[in-house]
C-alpha cells in the first residue's frame, strides 16, 4: 500500500501559470490544490493540510505577502526557508526529489 502524496497548495491569479504548475507537480506525483484568490486559498488551508505553498506575491485582492503572514500566523508550519532547524528537514526533501 503505497503512503498518501504530499499536497501543494497554488495561489495564482494566472489561470495558464497555474494550470502548468499543476501539471509538472502533478506528474511527480503531488496532490495539488489550486486556486487565484487568496480568500479561497486561506479556506482551503482550513480544511486541507499542505506540505508548501506557491505564492504569487502580487495578487489582486491582497498582497502575496500579507497572504503569506496571515497563513504562517494561523499554521506556523508553513514558515518559509532560512531557518536553521529546518536545513535537515530541507535536505530530505532535496534527496526525496532527486
């Protein structure tokens, strides 16, 4: 019995960005949510629990990066790169790619 695949959630206001998006993660055998409003990306989250998230910064509604605090706010596990305990975790992820 194979393990669950790891989601990723896509937040971009670019219908053909995303949908290409989708396609490569999907071939490598992600789950990928999607969507191009940041309202909708914040309910999704609610409900879904994701490995990453890919953040357009410039959204129509609301800055990626005002998305992005409200997001590591409420689940702090999506918490960015750079912080140090999470290099081993980061190299892990580089090895299960490759």
């Amino acid at each position: 019995m194979s393990a669950a695949p790891h989601t990723i959630l896509i937040v971009d206001d670019d219908a053909v960005l995303r949908s290409s998006l989708e396609s490569v993660l999907s071939s490598l055998g992600y789950r990928v949510l999607s969507t191009g409003s940041p309202d909708a990306a914040y309910q999704l989250l609610a409900t879904e629990s994701a490995i990453a998230v890919l953040l357009d910064v410039r959204l129509p509604t609301m800055s990626g990066l005002s998305l992005y605090l409200a997001m590591t706010h409420r689940w702090p596990q999506l918490q960015g790169p750079g912080r140090a305990d999470d290099r081993g975790r980061r190299r892990a992820g580089r090895a299960h790619l490759e």
